[in-house]
C-alpha cells in the first residue's frame, strides 16, 4: 500500500496549500500556490524506519538532498534530542526512485509526475 493524504494539514501561510502524503517507508510533503494552483516546494522523506533521508526541491533554489538525525543515538551528545536535518553523502538515486515509484501509486498522477519529474531531473535523467 502507498502514500495517502492526510487531511486537516495546518496551514501556516494563506498563499500556499500545505499537503501531506505519508506510508510506511516515506512521506511527501507539499505547498502548492493557491493563486496558481503550483507546486512551490516539496519535501520528499524515505527510509523512515532505517536510516531517514529528505529530498527537498523548492522552486527558487532547486533540489537539496540530507539525512535526518532522529537523535535516538546512543553515541549522540544528547541522547532523546529532537530530530535535524543533517548533510550526507552519495544518494543512491535508483533507490530513490523505486521507493517513490512504489509508494507513489495512490496519490494524484499530476502531483505524482511532477515530483518524479524533479527527481529525475536532479539525477540527471530527462523529465517524461
């Protein structure tokens, strides 16, 4: 089973719509401009259960890649510390995107394919 929204997102800003889409191994949040009707930015969340990475486009400063540092380490300074983002290394981009292929298949195709399109592009592969 994939993502599924989850509704009554709390809206931050009156000119964007907040979107939330969320499974077992990944989430997708969204804004989307609601004079436009575009997707402004999104954050793509995956290997939640393992070792957390975000895949974060916006549309001015484009696509930016980090592992999440849920701070449940025992070797970490402050053991119990809330989660942060934090820079990594190589991303496996055909994991990526079989992940999002995968846990992609329930939510809207216009979303769907404009996410997949940005994380195709950002691999260097051509948008479909």
């Amino acid at each position: 089973m994939g993502m599924r929204e989850v509704h009554h997102v709390k809206q931050d800003d009156r000119s964007v719509l907040a979107r939330w889409f969320t499974g077992a191994e990944c989430e997708l949040h969204l804004w989307v401009h609601r004079a436009t009707n575009e997707i402004v930015r999104f954050q793509f969340c995956f290997d939640r259960h393992r070792d957390e990475h975000i895949l974060e486009w916006d549309s001015k400063r484009g696509m930016r890649y980090a592992a999440i540092d849920d701070g449940e380490s025992e070797e970490a300074m402050h053991p119990k510390s809330s989660p942060i983002v934090v820079a990594d290394g190589e991303l496996d981009w055909e994991h990526v995107l079989a992940v999002y292929e995968a846990e992609s298949s329930e939510v809207e195709e216009s979303i769907r394919r404009f996410v997949r399109n940005r994380l195709r592009e950002a691999r260097g592969y051509t948008p479909e």
